[in-house]
C-alpha cells in the first residue's frame, strides 16, 4: 500500500485524529509479517503490473508470509464441495446433484445445514455453532488417543489470531502484567502485548540446540519479573514453533505443564502448525493430552489451546478460521469469555463449518476418503520436500547457518554478515538484518521477514522465509538467493 | 472487561437459550438475524459464492448447465479479484479490485468520487468500529459522543477500551430527534470535567430507534463535528432498510461533499457499512466496509498497520460485500429475479415494521414510533406501580422484569431498553421485525396477550 502524502492535509496541525493524539498501544504495535519490506514489495510489484523492467524477472517470489493458496497450494477437495453447497443448497435439489457431488458430500452438508438455523448467513451462538463445536471436540477427542473433549469449552474463532487477542485482552490488566513469549515468536504476540498494555517477558530459544525451550531459563526470567514487581500471568508456547520450525518433545512438554502448574501461569499453546511435521522421529503431542496424562500433577493447569485452518495441508488462510479449547477456566471467566466473544456476535460461519470438517475429515471407508487422503499425503510429501531442499541451499552459503524445519512453514537461518554490512545497516538507520532483507527484495524480488521482526537473541540476525514457493519454482529461489547473497558478502567484505 | 456489558445477548438471550433447551418454543427477535428467521438470500449471489468456494464446479457441465451464465461469468470474474482465491490472505485491507467496486458503487450512490486506497473492509463492520475507537481512545478522558439509545457495540467497545461514553439523548417525542444544542452541550460539559471529546457517533438509520435522519439534520450533525473538530463516525449499516418515502436515506459523505467548501476538506468522517443488514442479510458470513475521509494518512497508516496484525478480512465476506455493492444489471440473465427477490423481501419488512408499530401502539400504557428504518421495533412501555415495585423486589430494572415475564409467558425473547440506554424513568424494550409474515400476527397476538394479563396482575 502506498501511503500518499496529501499535502493539504498535512499541513495541519491540529488535526482530530493524528499521530499526535492516536492511542499510544496503537502506535506501539508492530507487525512486520506484513510492514515496510512488504509494502515496498507491492510497490515493486504495482511498477512491474506497469510493465516496468526489473533485473530479476517478471515476479515478486513472496516469501514472506504462510500463504499457501496464493502460491498454487490446491485446496482439498472434500471441503471445498462442502463449502459450496452449504452455500447454495439449491444444488442438491439437482436431479443429477450425485453425479456431481460424491455421497458423503452430500450428507455432510446436509447435516450442517439442518443444524444451523440460517446456514452460513446467519449468526450462529457467539461461541460458535453446536454441530461445529462438536465435530472439533470429537476430532480433538480422537487425535488425544480418546481422552473426551467437551463442546462447552471450545470457542470457534475467525483463525487463531483472534483467539489470541481474546485471551490476551483477558489476561492483562495492566502493564505489570507479564506474559512470558519465546524469541523468536510470531509477532501477533508482541502486537498484542503492545494494544493491551501488557508486558512482554522474553524466554530465549536455544538455538544452538535446535532452538530448544529451556525450563531454567523461563524459570530465570519469571523470578526476575517477580522481583521486580511484575505479574507473570501466563507462558505462550508455539509447537510446532513460528518462526523456528521446531518441534517439541513429549518429555519437553511435560516438563512445560509441570513449570505452569508450580507457577501459576496459564498454559497458552499456539498449535496451529500440529498438522506440519516433517522429519521422522518428531511427532506431535497436544499439550491437553500431555497434561491429562499427568494425572493429578497437572490437574490445576489452566490451558489455552489455539489451533487454525489457515495452516497444515488445508492452508485456508483467507477463510479466517479456527478454534480456542480451554481447559480448567472457572466458570466465572468462562461466563467473561462468552460475553467478550457475543460483541463481535460471532466468527463467520464458512470458516467454523471449515474448521469442523477440519477436526472430522472423510474416514477410511468414506467416498471421499481415497481422495482426501491423497490430497493431505502429497501435500505434506511436498512440504517435506521443500523443507528439506531450502535449509539444504540456506546452509550452503557464506556464513549463514539454519536449523532444520522439523515442522510449520518457515525456515530461520542465521546470518553472519561481514563489519561492512553492518555499518552500511547503521547508516541507513535499520538493523542490519532488515537492510540484507531489503537489498535481497531489490535485487532478487523474494520477500522476506527479517529476524528483528520475530525478535532474536542480542547480536544475532536472522531472516524468515517460507518453505511455500511451488516446487517448481523452489530451485530459482534458491539459485536467486544464492547468487546475491554471495554477491552482497563480497561487496561489504570488502568495504571497510 | 468484567464491567463490558452487551445486552443484546445478555440475560434474556441466555435465559430464552436455557428454555429453549428445555423444550419451549423460543421466538428470538433479540438480535438482527433476518436468515435466521427465514429469509432466503438472494439467488445469485449465492450461486456466486458457491462456485467461487469451489471453483472446480465451473469445469462441470451439469453445473455450468444449472447455473444462469452471469452468475458464471462474475464467479470467474470474482476469482480475479482474489489472487490464490478464496483459500488465500488478501491485502489487509482486502482485495484491491473489491473495493474500487466499493468505491464506484459509492460515487454512484453519491455523485461524488470515492478513493479505494482510504477504504478498509472487515469481518462485519463491528471490527471496523471497534477499530477506530481503538485509534481515538488513549486513556479514560478521551469520550466519545454516542446517541442515547445506542447499538451497544459502542458502550461495550468504549468501556473495553478503557475510554468514556458521553451521552446526547434522542427525543422520543420528536421522533428520536437529535438537538445540536444539547450535542454542544454535553460536549461543553465533557470538556469542563477534562475530557477531551474525540468523536461523535450517530447511526442511521437508528438501531434502536429506527428513526431516518433528514438531511438537514446530517448537515447540522456536519457542520457542528466540524466545529468542534470531532471525528464524525456514521454508522450506515441499515441504508437500504427504509420503509416510508419521505425520508429517503442520505450518507453523511454526500451530504459533506454538498457543504463544500473547508469543511467539506476538513471534517473527518468515517462510514460503516456492512453485509448483514439491507435485504442481503448475511450477517454469518461477516463482511463490511469503512470509508475514511480526510484521515490523516499517518493514521491510515497506523489503521493499516492494525489490520495487517489479523491478515485479512475473510474472504467469502469480501464476496458478498461485492456481489452487494457491484449487482446484476438490467439486461443481464439474473437481474429481473435479483431484483424482485430484493422488492419481495422489502415489500415485507415494510409490511412487519407497520404490523408491529400497530401492534405496539394498541397496547395499554405502550407508545411506539414508527419503524422508518433499520431493523427494529423500540416501543415505550408504562408499566403501574405495583410492577415497578415487584421488579425492585426481584432485584432486576423494570423493563428487565417485564421482558423476563414476556418471555416465560410466551417465549418470545426481547431486549430490555436499559441495554440500549433511555431518558431516565422511561422504559423500553427492543423487538425486531424480522418474525416471518406466517408468524408475525401470532407473536402480535401473544404478545397482546401477556400485556393485558400483566398490567392486569400489576393493576
């Protein structure tokens, strides 16, 4: 987006609206999933609609955001059927409707529709449609090895996001509240610390270590908090990680539960990537099952489990779904939540029938089980392979290091970029792994977040990318990186 | 949060939720929800939206046999304007192509042009609401100017917010007039008590109230928000709800390009519009729009930077908010049946908004203004002595009590007035018009019913 400068308008001082007098949170949230890199990304992209020529070819390779339906990802069959008719039911009255339509289509959105008064066009109860809550209850009941799930305690959502800033409008009462939050973390986090006045307390990710989560070093961060007056009011914890790729282990997690329970922090687990696993060996282990399976020792634990379809191998991003589970809240809170939820009335109902087919897909047996599953198998073959193929060519250049994407979407190599570069970054006033960012964007066309965008441990820099660009196009990626990252070290190797 | 409070789906809506699970016949004209009720949606735009879901089916026959070849042709059309399709995040705005049909369908409403680049759609246009207070509310001196009775979206948003709400009060017997004098006023006393007063709110049609304003009335709103160097937000969701001819619906935006001059290049003004209203109704799938007028770009900025933080509107919402503004044309295959489904649908509300305004006025002690727009019926009720007393005893608001009592007696589920606000020692409550015709005499006649058993248990 271009932001003109209107000169009349800007001539004004005392304008009733202005950076002068707009909220301070407002001012201070930061979101750079989508700030400056990008936004001069779709300037580049508005001058090449114009025909202008740049050096790299004809495209803007966005690189920078989990987006896979924008890159070519094909949605699943199943769902979007389903969708269809829920949305035009007319066409069931077709007489050839099951020619055009498999069986277990049909039945599906029948059932959705004769549960939802007003199907997709009405407003459904604030925490969501019943039939809904009860397809992800039962879904989440069968991926935690049949440990029940109760409808009551879900909460549909327009996408994870806003269950994010849901729970964290609960939590915080003011800023000596404090929210422990991995770095790096998907931004949201940061940003929504910021509109509501809370604060962020850092726990740093091993990176060394496959960006291990380290229990002493939150426990660390929590007593100093607490020594300064602070409440930590909850720990958030993103498995599979965002920006990290990195999948916990169960006994990492068990510890996790333990650690929340002994300090009173309520659990936040982001777990929108559990369907986005890619090496053997790692597998994904809810944090509700893992609790549940403590036993007594994790009775108390408060837990928020936040999951989406904008992600796994469905990736329906623009839809904007998802759900919240919530375990242990008191009643009283709950009654908090509900009422919170019911002013926005409620998410938009394509995306909780989206979400519900989610959490119960065809089974094995169903018309369109063959297919479906098909469908999931080469997407996650795929994924895999990209993975592999970018932190392969990431870990091939000059002084960048990347762990492994066990799982998400992202891979998050390190950058060791020569003095030169680094005074270059100062004088143009940004750090330094913003400015590789932009000369990568000038000169290649790939958008990228850079590092300081996540947060990162002091003097290290990094940069996100996807692992989403189509096969087919995943070798020019890398060809184009490759050749101006060698290119760039060479020009601030040599100045001094 | 703990003192936010939302009535439309408070304590009556949860006590008609747990009878109804009890077994009883809930009639909910609580809320909005006109599909919810049974109105069908319209034709086309649901064909669209179908194969825009799915846009396999546009390679098969049978469907490209079903389907009329404009609704096709737009579904195809439709998928260019959200690259990925509908599967994908879009601008954080939403999609480019969109809303320059946002913004040509509103300099044809209007005669005069709109800027695509300073229009923002959202998941319904409470988002965008709460939005913009968000921008305008620092701390609790920053107040804002909202019509008594109100849509409580903006009590509970400010309250969130941690902002003020400064009343200016709509005048029942006037037709739910508004008094510039009594708006500078309260700004006068806003600003005695420290309060820097950020903006003014008003909503046309009302919500409760139902009242059209006339467009001498939205040029004084104008002019006086321009004074006093107010934020104006229209709240514009229910223009095409209007059911008499001698207030036709007017935007705010029209009426400011009309005034011309500084203030038409100075008055900041924000317009809300949405999908779930008119006679569209799809409030479940969430889609609206605000246009922002003389906005600061840096804080267009900010407002940008805000809505990148959730990615994107949800896309069948941009759809519909699509489909809403950029329609069939004469001439095209679905435009006769657009355009009677539309008139059926109109024809009707017209027709519920007369039958409850009746219905109310027969009522003892029950004065009732005429439904002129939006989607409501906002009755005065005047209850004896006897009930004010029992309400006391039962520790509830009067109105609360008497909508508490309607309810158990026939399971028709209101919202008291004290959810919306009222003139103190007035009582309301809010009704909808959206029972289907079949049924809207039954719940007149039940309704009835209570009333005279109410007021004569409470003589």
């Amino acid at each position: 987006m271009t932001v003109s400068t209107d000169e009349a308008l800007a001539k004004s001082d005392a304008f009733p609206l202005s950076e002068k007098n707009i909220s301070a949170q407002v001012r201070a949230a930061q979101y750079a999933v989508r700030g400056e890199i990008v936004i001069r990304a779709g300037e580049l992209e508005e001058e090449l609609k114009k025909g202008k020529k740049l050096p790299y070819g004809d495209s803007i390779l966005y690189c920078n955001i989990g987006n896979p339906q924008q890159l070519g990802q094909v949605p699943i069959t199943f769902f979007r059927q389903v969708l269809a008719l829920c949305d035009y039911p007319e066409m069931m009255a077709n007489p050839h409707a099951d020619k055009i339509f498999p069986k277990d289509v049909l039945k599906r959105a029948k059932e959705y529709l004769a549960a939802i008064p007003g199907g997709t066009g009405a407003y459904t109860s604030s925490q969501g449609a019943p039939i809904c809550r009860e397809h992800v209850a039962a879904g989440i009941t069968h991926r935690d090895h049949g440990i029940k799930s109760d409808p009551g305690n879900i909460f549909m959502s327009d996408g994870a996001s806003q269950s994010v800033h849901t729970i964290l409008r609960m939590l915080l009462r003011g800023t000596q509240d404090a929210v422990l939050t991995p770095i790096p973390q998907y931004p949201l986090y940061s940003a929504a610390l910021a509109l509501y006045n809370g604060t962020l307390l850092p726990y740093y990710l091993d990176e060394q270590n496959q960006w291990a989560l380290r229990l002493d070093e939150c426990k660390s961060q929590v007593d100093k908090a607490r020594s300064e007056g602070q409440n930590v009011r909850a720990l958030i914890v993103i498995n599979p990680g965002n920006p990290t790729g990195s999948v916990l282990s169960e006994e990492n997690q068990k510890e996790i539960v333990k650690f929340c329970v002994r300090e009173s922090l309520v659990l936040l687990a982001d777990e929108v990537y559990q369907d986005n696993i890619y090496i053997a060996g790692k597998t994904f282990h809810s944090f509700k099952r893992v609790a549940v399976e403590l036993g007594k020792e994790a009775e108390q634990l408060v837990l928020v489990s936040m999951h989406s379809i904008s992600k796994g191998f469905y990736g329906e991003c623009g839809r904007r779904g998802g759900y919240m589970e919530i375990i242990n809240l008191p009643a009283d809170v709950k009654a908090q939540l509900i009422k919170l939820s019911s002013i926005n009335l409620c998410s938009n109902v394509n995306g909780q029938i989206c979400t519900a087919m989610m959490m119960n897909p065809p089974k094995e047996g169903e018309e369109s089980y063959e297919l479906f599953a098909k469908e999931r198998q080469g997407l996650l073959d795929s994924l895999k392979r990209r993975a592999k193929l970018l932190v392969t060519a990431l870990n091939k250049l000059e002084g960048v290091t990347c762990n492994e994407a066990e799982g998400a979407l992202y891979a998050m190599p390190q950058l060791k970029l020569p003095a030169g570069a680094a005074k270059a970054a100062e004088e143009s006033g940004k750090p330094v792994d913003f400015f590789y960012c932009k000369a990568l964007l000038e000169s290649t066309g790939i958008v990228t977040v850079p590092g300081s965008g996540f947060k990162q441990a002091e003097n290290t820099y990094h940069f996100r990318t996807t692992i989403l660009p189509p096969e087919d196009q995943i070798e020019e990626v890398t060809e184009r990186l490759s050749k101006f990252h060698a290119e760039f070290m060479k020009k601030y190797s040599n100045s001094s | 949060m703990r003192s936010t409070v939302y009535a439309v789906r408070g304590e009556l809506m949860q006590r008609g939720e747990e009878l109804r699970k009890a077994g009883r016949e809930i009639i909910f004209t609580n809320i909005g929800n006109p599909q919810a009720l049974g109105q069908k949606p319209l034709s086309f735009n649901r064909q669209v939206q179908a194969l825009v879901n799915a846009p396999f089916l546009l390679e098969n026959e049978r469907i490209i046999a079903e389907f009329p070849e404009d609704a096709i042709a737009r579904a195809r059309e439709m998928l260019t304007k959200l690259p990925g399709g509908v599967g994908a995040y879009q601008d954080s705005r939403g999609s480019p192509a969109i809303r320059q049909e946002i913004a040509d369908f509103l300099q044809h409403r209007d005669g005069y042009p709109s800027n695509a680049e300073h229009i923002f759609m959202t998941d319904g246009a409470s988002p965008a609401v709460r939005m913009c207070l968000q921008a305008l509310i620092r701390d609790s001196r920053d107040a804002i100017l909202v019509p008594i009775p109100q849509y409580p979206l903006y009590s509970a948003s400010i309250q969130l917010l941690g902002g003020s709400l400064l009343p200016y009060h709509l005048k029942e017997e006037s037709g739910w007039s508004m008094n510039v004098e009594d708006l500078r006023n309260q700004v006068r006393l806003g600003r005695d008590n420290g309060m820097a007063v950020r903006a003014l709110v008003f909503i046309n049609p009302g919500n409760p109230t139902g009242q059209c304003l006339s467009y001498q009335n939205l040029k004084d709103l104008i002019e006086f928000a321009a004074e006093e160097k107010l934020v104006l937000m229209a709240d514009e969701v229910y223009q095409t709800n209007i059911y008499q001819d001698e207030l036709p619906f007017v935007s705010a935006k029209r009426v400011l390009r009309d005034i011309g001059g500084s203030v038409a290049d100075e008055l900041e003004l924000i317009s809300f519009h949405t999908i779930s209203k008119g006679v569209i109704g799809e409030c479940g799938l969430r889609g609206g729009y605000m246009e922002l007028v003389n906005i600061h770009p840096e804080v267009i900025g900010e407002m940008y930077k805000i809505a990148s933080i959730n990615l994107s509107p949800n896309t069948m919402g941009q759809v519909s908010i699509s489909l809403m503004v950029n329609e069939p044309k004469p001439g095209d295959t679905s435009y006769e049946k657009h355009v009677e489904e539309k008139g059926t649908t109109l024809a009707s509300l017209i027709r519920r908004a007369h039958i409850m305004t009746d219905g109310f006025n027969k009522l003892e002690g029950v004065t009732c203004n005429f439904t002129e727009g939006a989607m409501y019926s906002f009755p005065r009720i005047r209850l004896p002595p006897k009930a004010i007393q029992a309400a006391k005893e039962a520790g509830k608001p009067a109105d609360t009590f008497y909508c508490l009592a309607l309810l158990e007696a026939t399971g028709i589920s209101t919202v008291p007035g004290s959810g919306f606000g009222q003139e103190e020692g007035t009582l309301h409550l809010r009704t909808t018009i959206l029972p289907p015709e079949n049924s809207i005499k039954e719940v007149i006649a039940r309704l009835t019913k209570f009333h005279e058993e109410f007021m004569d248990k409470y003589r």
